[in-house]
C-alpha cells in the first residue's frame, strides 16, 4: 500500500479457523522461572512455542513494592533500561530496538501512547500490578503493534478463598525517597478483591559531577523532584462453576521536575494524569473457553503549559479451544479506537485486529505453534503478519531435560499519531516499519534432591525496515521510512537453586550480546555503524542466600559502552554496579508478620551516565519494613 490513509475503506477479511490446535499440556520448557508462576503467565507461553516468556514471581514482586517498573525491570532483569534520570522517563530495550519497539499491556490492553508510540516505565508502579511477564523477541503475530523487539505484560490476579490480608509496606532510602502503600485483598469462594493506594516521593537532591563546567565541579541536583499517588482497584465474581467477571481500575498522577542536562539551566515541569479500567467475561468448559474484554486507558500530560491528551477504547473476543489431543487454538478479534488531542492536532483512527494461533503437538516431545494476524487500520491493511515456532525435547529424564527451539516471525509498528500528524512535519504518508526475526534457542534444565539448575542459550537475527527517522527539511523537521537496521546476537540465562545443611542459596545470571548495525539511512555515514545507546554486551547476576528468617543478596551488573549518535563518533564508557542487602522476616502473632530490609546500591559510588549529560545518583542506602495483617 502506498501509505497508511485515514479514510474508510470496504475491506473483506478472512478468519483464520483453519489449523486449530490443542494438546493438554501446558509445553512451557521455555521459562527458566524455579516458583510457580500464575496462570495467565502460562497463557501467554501456551502458543509461544519457540520463543521464550519470564514471569517474576510474586515474591520478589512484593520485595519491590514502591519501585517503578523500570526500576524492577533494572534490577531483577538483563534487560537495558534508558533512565533520563532517577524518576525520569524511563525505556525498555529488547535486542537491540528503539524504545517505540516494545509493547506494554496492562490486563491485555495495550498502555504504549499512541501519540508518542511508546511506554514511560517510571510512571507504573509496582504497588498496582501482581504479576510481570516478558516475552522476548519478535511477537507482533501475538499482540500487534508495537510488538517488534518483545512485550511485557502486567497483570492482576484475584486470590479467591485466601480470606482477608492488609499490607502496609514503606521504603525510605537516600537523597529524600520515602514510599508508601496501603493494601487490603479479600478472597472468598465466590467474590474477591483488592485495593490499593500508594505515594512515592523523591527529592533527588543527590550530588553529582558536572562536566558540562569548567573544573567539573560537583553540585547538588536541585531540580528533579518527583511526587507519585495512585489508586488501583480490582474486583471478581464467580458467576458459577464456569462464568465469572473480572474488573480492574488503576488511577495514577504523577507530578515531576524535569532532572535538566548538565550545563542547562531549564526547568521544566511535566504532570501525567493516567485512568485506565478493564472489564473481562470468562466463560469456561472443559475443552473450550471464552472471553470478552472491554477497556478504556486515557492518558493526559501536561508539560509546562502544553497539554496534549489521548484516550483508547478496546473491545474484544477470544475463544480458546481444544477439538482434539493434539491441537490447541485460539482465535480472536479486536476492536480499537483511538483519539488524540494534542497540542497541534486532534485526530481518531480505528484499528479491526483478527488474530489465529495454532499448536500441534504429533509426537509428546515436539510441538509446533502457527500465529496469523491481520490489522485493518483505518480502512487500510497493514503487512499480514505469520509466525511459525517449534519445541522439540531431545533428551527427557525425570531429572534432566534438553530441549531445542526455534522461531520465525513477522512484526510491524504503525507509525504514531505524531510521525502522522504533528504541526507542522507530520508525514500522513508513513508506511509501517516491518521486521523478520528467527531465533534458535537450547534449553537445558536439571533437578536433582539439593540442586535444582535451568539454562537457556538463544541466537537471535533480525532485520527491521522502514525504520521511521525524524529528518530536517526546511525549516522543521519531518518523519521519513529511510532505515534499515539488521540485528543479531546472543542471549544466556543461567538460574540455580541448592540447600546445604539449614542454607537455601541462589545464583541467577542474565547476559546479553547484541549488535545491531544501520544498513541503510539517509545520513551516508551512519551506514555500517551500530545504533546509539545500545549496549553490545550487558550482563547481570545475583546471589542470595538464606538461613530461616534471614536472608541476603549480592547483585552486579555491567552495561557495556554506548554509542550517542549514529556515526558512532562519540560513546559513553561501560559501567559496572553493585549492590547488596539483608532482609529479615519476622512474625509477632498469627495475625501480625511481616519482613523488613537493608539495601546498598551503587556500593563503590560509581559516576556514571545511562544517557548521555544526564547524571545519575552515586551511593545510596533503602531501608523497607512491610507489615502483612
């Protein structure tokens, strides 16, 4: 198609009821989690086949209570995250992508701005959700847009039968952070909910060395004050043995001191208003199961005295079956309508989403999975997007398994409201950048009386065209498909667990190569060279260990040099990070326990930089106490 039009068109589509799959067991080999994992998490590995979905359990979900998404992610994960600042906007990058390359859903609805196309990490907290995903690599066939380099997903999960629980949690740390949240769940056998309310705030007033200065003094940040409250409610009811609804509520505000470069005297301040709701209908039987799902999410930032708005409305319907041992299928459809009031435009779109994944599994140690998806946009369709994975268990004994995997799949991301719209530069004439990825992947687990050991080795290769590239023209500056991008890379996972004698230890390692190199772009010097801010090598390990109630971690992380600019002419020096902290776990009574703890980041008060002329904070010390009722 010439461009993506906003127009109406008449379009005939097809829905793909044709290889509908359905084994009865769950083929998950490719999560390297030792806890059990919820079962919305198994949903999102159940057609994943060749391709590999990480959960964080709730446990170390709770232990993170006040922190932000990108600040978990940071920390508990291999994943690089771009920090403008502690606080500030904050990034995902999958293998290598741009920030707009990765979706965010929250309960199955997609949270990346439409307008921006793209998620802010810093503005989710962790007190809001119960569980976090992560689907590595290409998976736009499973979720859409956006999907090019993985997703993530946050999700609650009612608890019914569990009675009542209050949590009172509090984070005190270094530079002026004091975190608060109050929560109370209920599960009875038929009706369960939770609520919870949360403030966060930090000074930032942390020092800093200033480069930007002759001498590079050091000075004390005086402008990035951060002040976060929120209310997150979720509700569900057991209709009867197989109907049930559930809802959830999230109402956040978030009020922030832009942290400015070094050598700037801005101040800038940004205030982000977020409501977004869902409601689902579940109806179950025993080989077959439907769901529809209705939600809003309406996003509102004010920055200094420009206010721009967006609102997505969702509605969709999904049916999961099994016709026979050996076939699983899942078909769906989506309805999505989005409108932009931004500072130089209002504009609506509609998104007609049809989706089909298939597994079959003709032998108990090989499955395959099969994903079709076609978007309708605004009348329009976009690149039809398939995906073909398959699992095979080479080697399976009760305590030992090899398993090798692979993936082919196509994603696209439709340009945002702004590449469109925005006044004056927008470009209604964009066409939709595209990618194919492959993966091969070998997973090895081992579980022995004492020892239990999970590893995963994947080779990754993608190329991403049409790349969207902001370019002067004139006088302003203008969006233009002028970039090919080739990535490939390795990614381990290394996740062990053993006792000796009264002692339960750990040890979890995350590394990641990537190497993505600019084929083509408009800027003739920047071909060849890597893209900028991309790390070609960033590792992570964590060891802890515990003896009854009390426990303790070591953690470090190395994230390699960073290139500025594309002509790779400037870069910024690899840093290295350690941490460290005790917990204690305690109990007063039956109905009063709880846990309090002790952490140290940045042990050796390491200066360093994530983005370049943006400082972030040397030592510093959290002290957290959580009381469970």
């Amino acid at each position: 198609m010439a461009g993506i039009k906003m127009r109406m068109a008449k379009v005939t589509v097809f829905l793909w009821l044709g290889l509908t799959p359905g084994f009865s067991q769950d083929f998950s080999a490719d999560t390297l989690d030792l806890t059990a994992v919820e079962v919305r998490a198994k949903q999102l590995q159940k057609y994943a086949y060749g391709q590999f979905v990480r959960s964080l359990d709730k446990e170390r979900l709770t232990q993170m209570s006040g922190m932000t998404l990108g600040e978990a992610l940071q920390q508990s994960t291999g994943l690089f995250v771009r920090e403008y600042g502690p606080g500030m906007l904050a990034s995902v990058s999958m293998r290598g992508t741009s920030a707009g390359h990765n979706a965010l859903f929250w309960n199955g609805l997609p949270v990346n701005s439409p307008s921006l196309g793209q998620a802010d990490y810093s503005i989710f907290t962790m007190g809001g959700v119960d569980q976090v995903a992560i689907h590595y690599g290409s998976s736009g066939t499973r979720y859409g847009t956006d999907a090019i380099g993985g997703a993530i997903h946050l999700d609650n999960t009612p608890d019914f039968g569990k009675g009542n629980e209050t949590r009172v949690n509090t984070r005190l740390g270094s530079f002026g952070r004091w975190d608060q949240e109050l929560s109370h769940r209920y599960g009875g056998d038929a009706f369960s909910f939770k609520t919870s309310l949360y403030r966060n705030f930090a000074a930032n007033r942390f020092p800093y060395t200033d480069w930007a200065s002759a001498g590079t003094p050091t000075r004390v940040q005086d402008h990035a004050e951060v002040t976060q409250m929120g209310w997150a409610q979720d509700l569900a009811v057991k209709l009867d043995k197989r109907q049930s609804i559930e809802a959830s509520f999230w109402l956040n505000e978030i009020n922030r001191e832009i942290q400015p470069l070094l050598g700037s005297s801005e101040r800038d301040q940004q205030l982000d208003w977020n409501i977004r709701g869902v409601v689902d209908y579940y109806h179950r039987r025993d080989k077959a199961s439907w769901n529809v799902k209705a939600g809003l999410v309406r996003d509102k930032m004010r920055f200094n005295q420009e206010e721009n708005q967006t609102l997505l409305a969702l509605l969709g319907a999904e049916l999961d079956w099994e016709p026979a041992d050996e076939w699983q299928s899942n078909t769906g459809i989506r309805l999505t309508h989005i409108k932009g009031n931004l500072a130089t435009y209002s504009r609506e779109e509609q998104r007609l989403e049809l989706y089909q994944a298939t597994n079959f599994k003709p032998l108990p140690r090989l499955g395959f999975s099969l994903q079709l998806r076609q978007l309708i946009h605004d009348g329009e369709p976009v690149p039809f997007t398939p995906g073909l994975g398959a699992a095979w268990s080479i080697f399976n004994q009760e305590d030992q398994e090899w398993e090798l995997t692979g993936n082919i799949s196509r994603s696209f991301k439709v340009p945002t409201l702004n590449d469109r719209f925005w006044v004056p530069g927008g470009n209604p004439d964009l066409l939709p950048e595209q990618s194919w990825s492959r993966e091969a992947g070998l997973n090895h687990s081992l579980k022995g009386s004492r020892l239990h050991i999970k590893n995963r080795l994947a080779y990754f290769h993608m190329a991403v065209d049409q790349w969207v590239v902001w370019l002067p023209k004139g006088t302003f500056w203008t969006p233009e498909n002028v970039r090919k991008v080739v990535n490939q890379g390795l990614e381990y996972f290394f996740e062990s667990e053993w006792k000796s004698g009264s002692w339960e230890m750990g040890l979890d390692l995350d590394y990641a190569f990537t190497r993505p190199i600019i084929e083509s772009d408009d800027q003739d010097q920047s071909i060849g060279k890597r893209l900028p801010y991309v790390p070609e090598h960033k590792v992570q390990g964590q060891l802890h260990a515990g003896r009854g109630p009390l426990s303790f971690f070591i953690r470090g992380q190395k994230t390699g040099k960073r290139f500025v600019t594309t002509d790779n002419r400037s870069s910024l020096p690899a840093f290295a990070l350690w941490g460290a902290g005790v917990q204690y776990d305690f109990k007063f009574s039956p109905w009063l326990k709880g846990d309090m703890g002790f952490s140290a980041h940045n042990i050796f008060d390491r200066d360093y930089q994530v983005l370049r002329l943006r400082p972030m904070p040397g030592r510093n010390f959290q002290f957290n106490v959580n009381l469970v009722i």
